[in-house]
C-alpha cells in the first residue's frame, strides 16, 4: 500500500464513522418521534449487536483467548452498564432536543475524561507545564460551551425544508421538546462514556480480546436495558416493533453504530492512532445540523452555534495539549534510553585509557 493510501483510507474510515454514528442520532430521532420507545430501541439494538459480535469473535480469537476471570468479567458487566447507561440518556436526550445539541455535547467527552482521569489518579497536572494549562484551558471551554449550548437557545438562524412527507414532519415539530432537558441528559451521557473510557483502559490491558470483551459488553448491556425498561415501560405493546423506522432505528444502531462503528474506529486507532482519530469528532456537529435540517426539519439556533463553536476550541485545545505532552514523553524518553549508551561508551574508554 502506497503513502497516499495509508492516509487516505483511514481519513475516509474516519469520516465514514462520524457520519455513521450521526446517522444513528437522526434515526433514533426519527424513531421515537414516531412512537418508539427510548428504552426498547436500547435493548433491541444490543441484542442485534451481540449476535453479530459472538460469531465474529469466536472467529476472531478462536487461535489465542485469553483468560476470562471473575475480576474482568465484573469489570466488563460495569463497562456494559456504562454503556446502556449512555445510550438510554443519549436516547431521551435527543428526544427531547435535537441532532445538532446531541452531537455538540459529546465534544465534552475529552473534558469529563480528563476531569475522572485526575480524580483516579491517572493523571497529574503539572501547573507550569504549557500542555496541562491547554487541557485544563479545554476542559473549562468545553464544559462553559454546553452550558451556552444548553441554557442558551438563541434565535432560529438556519431554516430548512424538510425532505419528509407533511405528515412525518408534523409528527417530529409536535413532538415533545425541552432543550434544557435534552442537554442535561446529553451530559450524563458524555460523563457515562467518559466513564466507560476510564475502565476501558484498565479492562483492555488485563483482557486484549477486544472482540469478545465488546460481545460481552453489548451482551450484559441487553440484559440491563431490558431490565430498565421493564421497570420504565409499562405499556406491554412498546416492546413490538413496527415494519417502520422503529425496525430501521434497531437495526441502524446495532450494526452500523455499534458493530461496523467500533470495526472502524479500532481499525483506524491502529494505522494511525488515537488522537488522530479524535481530531474528528468535531465533524459529528456539521453532520448532525445537516442531517438534522434535511430530515427532520430541524432550526439551527444561535446558541447551538456559539455553544458549539466553544466546546470545539476547548475540544482541539486539550488535544493540542495531549499531543504536546507525549512528544515531551517521547523525546524524554530518547533522552533516557541514550543515557545508558553514553556512560557505557565512557566507561568503555576509561578501561581502554587503563589498559594501555
């Protein structure tokens, strides 16, 4: 593969999965618009994705599985937690606002990170270091920006034509709105993906099948939505899904959100790194006004605008920081591992100066 390909396949990768996960914000949108429920899309969606994944998996890892112990696989069920836990939030708090405030808050995910990282102690800042003021710079912006985003609605600035029937587009502007609402449940998903990342670091050194950790995530993650939602939902019918966007939503989420999502995503971070990738997740906000307009017939407000345009120079300053911080790593590292040769060299001479 020549140069120009390995950067150009993992840019279209990246591209490919900020829209994908965008698309799954607009279709759930759609689905719970037109009476689907939150929950049950949760549970579905899940249950698909692990269907997928087991098979794949066994494939995948049938060579070398490492050892599944008591202490991971209880880890892996709080990570499965951590993630219906996100998509149930996210699910309401689109419901109650729209793609474009959905796809702003999840920029917050680097600041919540940082922020649990400290609280952990896998992370210290260093006060005089120009890379930790950048990521305490960020954070600060990108949690200042959504509340803009959030408590700050503004004026309808951008208004376009839905391409939906009159019909479909009476049910989505008559459906329930909050945008207050929305954005606090947008925050705890941000904060419970945040917390997913956290253990995922600690979970993914101690067990390296990355397939099967993600079967075993999505698989305890059906179980536990399926239980908040038959303590949420108390309409029996709501678990019946309808030859409609319902069915469209399920199947959107479980495999090209979930399955082909994270495929993309692991694939990338591997030629070309994470925060390579990360440099990315600021497109979900374009792709989500765009999508948001066209299909659903959603207004750009100004503060959806401004809030975001804040949460985006927080976003690219942690990341400015994070990147400066480990190529002074790096470099200290170089440093150290050259030390050793230097004093072996002198020590070299020495003897020879001895001997002769």
């Amino acid at each position: 593969m020549n140069m120009s390909m390995k950067i150009l396949l993992p840019f279209i990768g990246m591209v490919m999965a900020i829209m994908a996960q965008t698309g799954s914000v607009v279709v759930n949108k759609a689905a719970m618009s037109t009476g689907t429920n939150a929950y049950i899309i949760v549970v579905y969606a899940n249950a698909v994705a692990s269907l997928i994944l087991l098979p794949s998996a066994l494939i995948f890892h049938r060579s070398e599985r490492p050892r599944l112990t008591f202490s991971i696989l209880c880890r892996i069920f709080l990570l499965g937690l951590f993630c219906c836990s996100a998509q149930i939030f996210g699910n309401i708090g689109i419901e109650y606002s729209s793609p474009t405030l959905s796809t702003a808050m999840l920029n917050l995910i680097p600041a919540f990170t940082f922020i649990l990282a400290i609280i952990f102690r896998m992370e210290t800042v260093n006060w005089t270091s120009s890379s930790s003021q950048a990521k305490v710079f960020g954070t600060v912006m990108s949690i200042g920006g959504a509340f803009v985003v959030t408590f700050y609605k503004g004026l309808p600035i951008i208004r376009l034509s839905s391409s939906l029937p009159n019909s479909l587009y009476q049910i989505f502007s008559s459906s329930r709105s909050n945008w207050i609402l929305g954005g606090l449940f947008l925050a705890v998903q941000a904060f419970s993906i945040s917390l997913w990342y956290i253990l995922q670091a600690t979970v993914v050194k101690k067990y390296p099948a990355i397939l099967l950790s993600v079967f075993f995530q999505c698989l305890f993650a059906t179980i536990q939505s399926a239980i908040f939602a038959l303590i949420a939902v108390r309409d029996a019918s709501a678990w019946e899904i309808r030859l409609d966007v319902g069915l469209i939503a399920v199947l959107y989420t479980g495999i090209v959100a979930t399955v082909l999502y994270f495929s993309v995503i692991v694939w990338c971070v591997e030629k070309v790194g994470a925060f390579y990738c990360s440099m990315f997740k600021p497109l979900g906000i374009i792709f989500g006004v765009i999508m948001g307009a066209i299909f659903l017939g959603d207004s750009v407000y100004l503060g959806s605008l401004v809030g975001a345009a804040i949460i985006v120079t927080g976003f690219y300053a942690m990341m400015w920081g994070k990147a400066t911080e480990e190529k002074l790593i790096e470099i200290e590292s170089l440093h150290q591992n050259k030390l050793p040769l230097l004093q072996n060299g002198i020590q070299d001479k020495r003897s020879r100066s001895i001997g002769a």
